[in-house]
C-alpha cells in the first residue's frame, strides 16, 4: 500500500495537486495523509505550553485548519470513488518542512505531492520558495504540480544529470516506478561543460546504463550549453511529461533553484517534476567495482555500454 503526504493551504493550486496525485493513482491502494500547518502572527503564552490543544485556548488558526482539512478529505472522498483508498487529516503547530519529515519517517511516507504557483509577478520565479525549501529539506520524494497543470499519462521523462553519483538503486527506483504505468521513455540528459567526461563520470554514466537496463532510456550530450540554462531550454523545445533529478547538496539542484538564474531566463516551468533525494557518496574505487560486479559485468564493458 502507497503512502502519499499531500500538503495543504487549501488554495485552488494545493488543490489541484491534490486532484493530480488522486488520479495518478486512481487505480491503487494508498493512504493519503493531507497535512496543513500553521503558526500564528504572533506567539501567546500558551504555544509555549504546546499549543490550544493543551491550554484549551481556542484558536482562529486552529479552528481554520480542522475544517478546511474536513471539506478537502470530503472532496477528495467525493472524488476518489476507490474503496481502497484511505484518508486522514493532519493539523499541525509547526513548519511545513519540519512536520514533513516528521510524517514521513513516522508514517513511512512514499512520495509527497505538493503544489506550486511557478512564475508570478513581476519577477519571475522556477518554482515558489516554499516549495523550494521542502524540496532542499524532504527525505521522502516530492513531486511538484504545477498551478492549472492537469494530469496526463507519463510516456517521456527528462532526467539531467551530471554523472558525479553512483546512484542508489533503491532510490532511482522512485523516478523507474513513475516511467512503468505507460513504459515510458527516459531521456538521460548530460549538459556537457567540459571535453570529456572524467573515468569517475564514465563509471557513472554506465552504472546508470545497467540501473535502467530494464527500462527504455537513451542517452543525451548537450553541447555548447551551461546549466541550468541548457536544461531549460532542452524543456522548452522538447515534449516531456515528466522533469525528474537526485538531489542531495547538489550544484545541479542548487543552481537550477538560484532565483537570478530563472529570472533572466522569464522560464515558466509547466510539467510535474520529481526531485529525489541521493543519499550516495563517492565511495571507494572498491566499492564502486563491487558494485558494478553485482551486475555481473567488468570495466572492459564500459565502453560497450557508452556506446548503446
């Protein structure tokens, strides 16, 4: 059974990726867990004791969050018409990204799906600030709907990468599973800043190569490009459904989220896109030729599998 967290400010955005992550998966059995905090304009005395649920002080915030979370689950059930789905409500005191990561490994959470404005305003922005910062603090998945994005079937994914992480399987499998309900294609995007790639990134590279070998993926060299801009323009002229990255204190991460970048660029991100976390290291060359021989394969495969 999936267990999905959706955040909530009960906004017509939070909502639609509320309707999103319904759909996606409309035919399973999952548990979402529908969260909105709050904290108040200024602090009383009785936060200090833990909150009104402890001092009996009733609260305007307090009181929104319960029945704003009580009409969206009636809606959600009014949608969902899956009997295997399952529905619980979570008010909380606290910050959004700390009560996140407080569900998610209490309630062992699969995947969040939250919900974003993208560009608003005068200056325009990749994605809202607040989700930026779940993004950079989530341990489980996030995946991020943009505002009046409806779902349809994931049948082409972009996923950049800069091939300095031997990736976990177990953690790539979060962005696998999004490509299996429509066998989707996976196009593996390199942004090639330098010559040639070094012998730690022609590991990686085909280290990946053997993680997806059970999925269909080509491999992408973007010439004369930097990032992020190269990523964003490849978003701009290609049709895909999905944007999917690891993540970790990762200069692709980082720079894709600097806001001046985005702002020169007046980009308008407009697909969901999947940030996983990449708890990898770079390892010893030992452990790195073990793992590539529970793949059954050596270093003169290497080239071999550059080349597919």
């Amino acid at each position: 059974m999936k267990r999905i967290l959706l955040p909530t400010d009960f906004s017509t955005t939070a909502w639609n990726a509320i309707k999103y992550a319904l759909t996606l998966f409309a035919e399973e059995e999952c548990t979402f867990y529908v969260l909105h905090t709050y904290t108040p304009a200024f602090y009383r005395i009785d936060y200090m004791l833990g909150g009104p649920p402890f001092s009996a002080i009733a609260d305007e915030e307090v009181n929104r969050s319960v029945a704003g979370l009580e009409k969206t689950l009636a809606d959600m059930k009014d949608m969902s018409g899956n009997p295997r789905h399952r529905f619980e409500a979570i008010s909380a005191f606290n910050i959004l990204s700390h009560e996140l990561n407080d569900i998610t490994e209490n309630k062992k959470i699969d995947l969040v799906v939250m919900g974003t404005k993208g560009a608003t305003g005068a200056r325009e922005v990749f994605i809202g600030s607040n989700t930026v910062y779940v993004l950079r603090k989530a341990f489980a998945p996030v995946l991020v709907i943009p505002n009046n994005t409806s779902y349809s079937p994931v049948k082409n994914i972009l996923f950049p990468t800069d091939y300095l992480s031997m990736y976990k399987e177990s953690e790539l499998h979060q962005i696998l599973k999004m490509a299996v309900p429509e066998d989707a294609l996976i196009t593996v995007l390199h942004i090639k800043e330098t010559t040639e790639l070094s012998e730690v990134q022609r590991f990686n590279k085909s280290y990946l190569a053997a993680l997806l070998k059970n999925t269909r993926h080509i491999f992408v060299e973007l010439e004369h490009a930097i990032m992020p801009f190269g990523v964003l323009e490849y978003l701009k002229k290609e049709p895909f459904d999905l944007l999917a990255m690891m993540y970790k204190k990762h200069p692709l991460l980082e720079r894709i989220f600097e806001r001046q970048n985005v702002d020169h660029m007046g980009f308008h991100v407009n697909i969901p896109f999947l940030a996983v976390r990449d708890t990898s290291d770079a390892g010893s060359r030992a452990e790195e030729m073990k793992a590539w021989s529970d793949f059954g394969l050596n270093w003169n495969d290497l080239n071999e599998l550059q080349e597919s």
